[in-house]
C-alpha cells in the first residue's frame, strides 16, 4: 500500500452525509423492482450473482452503523488516501461476507429497508470526527462515509452493468466524491507533475514525475469522463481499450496511464 504523498482535499461532511443515503435510496428502489429472474443474473465481478451484488452493497453501507456499534479507537491509522490501495487485502473476507448475507437474507428489499432505518438513526447523532474502527483501519467517520460514496457509486455502475435497462441514477455529490478521491488516489500513487488528468467536471489533478508545466497547455493531457474514470480506476475496463474506444483522449508521451491503473482491485 503506497503512502499517501499529500494531504486529502476537504468534503463537506453534511453534503457526503446526505449523498450517502441518497445514493442508497437510488439503489433500493431499484433492488424493489428486481425480479427472481434478474436477482440470479451474473455480474461482472467473479462468481457473483446480482443478489451477491446487492448484497454486497448493503453489507458495505451498514458498516457505518456496525462501526459506530463499537467502541471508539484510540486514533486513526488509515489516512483518506490510503483508502484506495487497502482493500485489496480483505477481499477474501469481503467475498465471504457478502455470500454469506446473502444466503441469510432472501427477501433483499427487507434487509435494504432496515440497513437504510439503522443508518439514519446511527448517522443522527455521530459526530464526523468520531473515529471508528473499521477492519482495515481506524479512520474519521467522516471520511469513512467517503468511501462510501466510492462503494455505492462503483457497484451502482456494476449493477447497472448486469441487469439490462436497470439504469440507477448517480447522486450527483457521490458520484463527484468517488471520481476526486479516485484522482487523488492517482496523484499519490504516482506524485509529480507532467501530466495533467482532467475529469470534467469533477475533478483535475497533476501526476507522474518529470518536468512540471507553469503555464499554457500542459504537454501531457489525459482527459475522460467520470463514469470511465470509475471504471479505469477500479479495473472493470482497461486503458488501451478505453483508449481505441475514445472513451479516453491521451496526448504526450508521458500520457499512458495504464501501467499505473487500476488502483483498486
């Protein structure tokens, strides 16, 4: 896991608050209207099914609540950037967790109804610097329910991915969370700055070591929009292809960005 190489760029606590459960609404009206059909239809993530998915999803917003459940930690040891590249070592727990509520929870649009009560009422009275004690770090609850912003926009894509005509819209304040902190996660995995990223109209940062432009046009420009960037990022498409498909513009030399993505498994 690469050290994060600057500090996070600030989110306004209340604004990623209501973007959480907004984006949960948008994915539980549309696990109402799943039918057995579509519930066993396969998804783009290995061996998972779309009740798995959902599942999933669930399982990733009530961790909020089971965290605030807990004790308080003494201080924080995962840093908002460091979020990305660490969770690639729970995915074995993640996949059995997620098989597990599954099988344990038949009827989806119940388990989505009490996960939604309990983060309401836990999310009320919790303050955003209380630390909480999650698995792969103790961390700021505000930043946590950053992350969240990432889980809930990144498998909204996936099951819209797998169930043809689904099409759950993105809150507008999560889907701009989850692209900035993907493109700050690129600029601390890769610090310089030689190659400008733009990702309108979210999101524009600076990476990759060598000459650093001042003014003008920058010499190294790579250019997408959020959705693809999402996708990029956490490797459901990869870059060359996004490239011929332009769904990506890259100018310069120092423009392909594939050897440093995804950045999430």
């Amino acid at each position: 896991m690469p050290p994060a190489k600057k500090r996070a760029r600030t989110y306004d606590p209340a604004r990623i608050r209501t973007a959480v459960l907004t984006q949960f609404g948008h994915v539980r009206e549309a696990v109402r209207t799943l039918t057995p059909e579509q519930v066993a239809l396969p998804t783009r993530l290995a061996g998972w099914t779309v009740r798995d998915l959902a599942a999933h999803v669930a399982m990733t917003v009530d961790a909020v609540s089971r965290h605030l459940d807990r004790d308080e930690p003494a201080k924080a040891e995962l840093a908002l950037l460091d979020w990305p590249f660490a969770t690639a070592a729970l995915a074995g727990d993640i996949d059995d967790g997620t098989r597990d509520l599954a099988a344990a929870n038949p009827d989806l649009v119940a388990l989505y109804a009490r996960t939604e009560e309990r983060l309401t009422q836990r999310l009320a009275d919790a303050p955003g610097d209380r630390l909480l004690a999650a698995r792969i770090g103790a961390m700021p609850l505000a930043d946590y329910l950053v992350t969240r912003t990432v889980e809930l926009v990144v498998h909204t894509d996936d099951l819209n991915a797998a169930v043809p005509g689904l099409d759950i819209p993105y809150d507008r304040q999560a889907l701009a969370a989850c692209t900035r902190l993907l493109a700050d996660a690129l600029a601390a995995k890769a610090p310089g700055g030689s190659t400008e990223v733009r990702i309108p109209p979210y999101a524009v940062v600076q990476c990759v070591e060598g000459p650093r432009h001042t003014r003008g046009t920058p010499p190294n420009v790579v250019e997408t929009d959020p959705l693809t960037w999402i996708r990029l990022a956490t490797g459901r498409v990869a870059w060359q292809a996004s490239v011929a498909q332009a769904k990506v513009r890259a100018s310069g030399e120092r423009a392909d960005l594939g050897g440093l993505l995804p950045l999430m498994g």
